[in-house]
C-alpha cells in the first residue's frame, strides 16, 4: 500500500511539472509574439510617422549656360548677368514633410581664381528652351516637399556675388567709366573710340585693373568651372529634428565651356556645357 502512494504522488508530482513547464513555454511564446508585434508596431509608426525628411538631391549632365541681357543698365553687369539653368529632382525619403528655402550654386574658376555664387530666381519649363517666341519664367518660391514624394524642376541661377566685387556694377556706371577713359586718353587713342584698341596700345594702363574687373566673367571661351550645389532649410525646429534630422550633403559638378566665343553669347545663345564629372 505504501508503494501505492508513493507512486501516485510521484505521478502526481510529474504531471504538476509538465503543467508548469508548459504554462511557462506558454508565457514565453506570447511574450516574444507580443514583443515582435509591439516592434513591428514602432517600426511602422516610424516609418509613416516619425521619420524625420530626408533629402536626396539628383543633378542631371543637362546644364545650359547664357548671358542675360534684359535687364536695364542700372541693374545689369556689363556683358549681361550669367545664367545657368540646372534641371533638379529632390527626393523626401522621410514621412515628415521638408521645407527647402533657396538654392545655392557655388561656381570656382581654377583658371583665373574667380568664384561666384549664383542663387535660384526663376524656374521654367521646356518652352524656355525655345529658338522663337515668348521664353516664360515664374519667380522661384520656396518649396515643401511631402513625405514620400519628391520634386522636379528646372531653375535659373542668377548671380548674389563674386570673389571680385566689381563684377556686378552696373553697365551704366562702366559706361561712365569708359567714357572717362576715352576722355583721358583721347590723344593715345588717335581718334578711335574702342578701349581695346588703347588696351593694345598700352596694356599697362593703371585703369585697366578695374576695366578688366567689369567685364569679368566666371565662365568664359574653353574654361573649367567647378560647382557646389546647396540647400538651404530652415533651422531645426526641436530636438527630435535636431537629433534624428539628416543634413543634405552638397552636389558637385566639374563643367567645361565649350569652344564659344563672346559674340555669340552676347547674341543670347543657349549653350549647352559638357560635363566632365558628376557625383554626390
């Protein structure tokens, strides 16, 4: 009888661990659904949610270079204002919409040491690019750009600035200038009228610094220009941004002018110029 009793509590006993046992692998396994399941969950909140904008900027070969010279005298730079037209996708890979304020081109001469940078002030379409008739252009305003979605667009950059300051005085004031010139040296130039010619004559002319300064240009006949390409957005606004936000790195170019000369850019011609690399 004894060894009855001590059998059954044995089973008894077993069956007890076994139910244990079970009940444990039990708690485990809804823990670990649970836990997979509260990951998935954060992850989709991040990624619909959460994410902060992240840029991603893609800069075609296709850049067209012209001088502008629409402008009245008081404004424009003797020879024109230089113009590149740049076609640009931005791409938001993030949930939270992006805000982009301007866009920056800095172009470098390693030739003659010039550097200028150039600013966004009109986008345009493709009837821009047209030999005949009207060539519209709209104001460039600042963009915003979705979460999940990107834009694309074609943008005129004008000049803010130059290494050389006297590059953008106004064409009225280099009249001035010339004129001035003409009047000093009238008996030099033996009645011709072209600075040029006095410029053959006598290259060394202290005059001729500054006269070379108002004709300057970043870009000229067989040159080599490098540029960087920057977006500008407004300052973080928090500390998740600041902490998560992802800084968009500058795109680079090296462009080679072709085999063009003054005269046919001062005549309004669309040239095309040839890439020599692209990366980010």
């Amino acid at each position: 009888m004894a060894w009855f009793q001590r059998d059954r509590a044995k089973a008894v006993g077993e069956s007890a661990n076994e139910i244990a046992r079970a009940s444990q692998s039990r708690s485990f396994a809804s823990t670990v659904i649970a836990g997979t399941a509260l990951v998935f969950s954060g992850f989709s909140l991040w990624e619909t949610s959460l994410k902060q904008a992240d840029l991603s900027v893609y800069v075609t070969g296709v850049v067209t270079y012209e001088r502008d010279q629409t402008a009245d005298a008081s404004i424009m730079p003797a020879g024109g204002f230089e113009v590149l037209a740049i076609p640009i996708t931005i791409a938001n890979s993030g949930a939270r919409d992006a805000a982009v304020l301007a866009l920056q081109l800095d172009v470098n001469n390693p030739k003659t040491g010039l550097a200028a940078r150039f600013e966004a002030t009109y986008s345009v379409d493709g009837a821009y690019f047209a030999k005949t008739g009207a060539r519209p252009k709209a104001p460039f305003s600042a963009l915003v750009i979705a979460g999940r979605s990107g834009w694309t667009g074609t943008l005129l950059f004008y000049p803010v600035s130059y290494s050389n300051e006297k590059v953008l005085t106004p064409g009225r004031k280099v009249a001035a200038f010339n004129d001035a010139l003409r009047k000093k040296y009238a008996k030099e130039m033996g009645g011709s009228s072209s600075i040029s010619t006095l410029q053959e004559k006598y290259p060394d002319l202290p005059e001729f610094v500054d006269y070379d300064s108002y004709y300057a240009k970043v870009l000229n006949q067989n040159d080599k220009v490098q540029l960087a390409l920057k977006l500008i957005r407004p300052p973080s606004s928090g500390w998740l941004e600041r902490v998560l936000g992802t800084p968009v790195q500058p795109i680079t170019l090296t462009l080679d002018m072709p085999d063009i000369s003054d005269y046919q850019l001062s005549r309004g011609e669309l040239v095309r110029l040839r890439t020599a690399t692209a990366r980010l």
